[in-house]
C-alpha cells in the first residue's frame, strides 16, 4: 500500500487493516487510548464532500468494524467515540477515531486516563514508543 501521507515513513507500524478505499491506522499520539485514524487512500481528496459514493459506503464499513472491535473487547470497551477531521498539517483527507472513557483504563502496565469526556479531547503531540503502538495496534487487529 501506497502510505503518501506518511512520505518519510515515520510511523511503518502503524497499519491496522487496508480496505478499498481507506487504510485503517493506530495513531502514534495516543490521545486517548485507542486512538486511530482512518486516511482515504485516493490521493487529491481533502473534504468529505469530495468522497464517491462508493467511498462513502466503505467508509460507514469501516466505522462500523473499528467501533465494533473496540466496543467488544474488554481491553477497550469506550463510552462513546468522537470523530475530528481537520487537514491542518496533512492537507489530506483523514479522521481521527477518539475513544472516549469515563474510567481509566489499564494496558502494557500503564494507566490510560481520559481527562475529561464531557469536554473535547486535550489533543497531544507526545508520541507512543513503537512497542506500545504494536501492542495496541495487535490488540485492535484481532478483533477485526
């Protein structure tokens, strides 16, 4: 797969599944724990409303397995998702997958804490080591 938003590949682990048109990906910055991205695959796309139709199905497709997985898999089990799609810095159609928890949540010996769920998620730049995204990403995998 063809991964240009990532041109230096900075983050090769980070696939979860490859679909027609949407690759399916961990986010290195854990936001809240579980966090993914979904990026459309057809280069040029930077809008929602630039998707086909066709693009638009698989996309609801994959909403559906990602929440899905998280959602039956007791590691994770959110309280609700919260969708971001911006552009700012990959002028590239993406949307960030946000799970959000009233509770903390324990994974890799680590305590994973959304700070507020009533409120938008704090956005983080700090990165997760690549160990602890293949962990989540393996632990997400298996449930798709």
């Amino acid at each position: 797969m063809d991964r240009f938003w990532d041109p230096k590949n900075n983050y090769p682990d980070a696939t979860i599944k490859e679909y027609k048109y949407w690759a399916l990906e961990v986010s290195y910055a854990q936001h809240t724990f579980g966090n993914f991205i979904v990026f459309c695959k057809r280069q040029g796309v930077e809008k929602l409303s630039d998707l086909t139709d066709d693009e638009f199905l698989e996309f609801k497709k994959v909403l559906n397995e990602i929440q899905g997985a998280l959602e039956n898999n007791p590691t994770f089990k959110p309280d609700r998702f919260n969708y971001w799609q911006m552009g700012n810095f990959v002028h590239h159609l993406h949307i960030h997958g946000i799970p959000r928890y009233k509770s903390d949540r324990e994974f890799l010996g680590k305590t994973w804490k959304d700070q507020d769920h009533t409120m938008p998620v704090c956005w983080t730049t700090e990165k997760q080591d690549r160990k602890t995204i293949v962990a989540i990403r393996d632990e997400i995998k298996n449930l798709l």
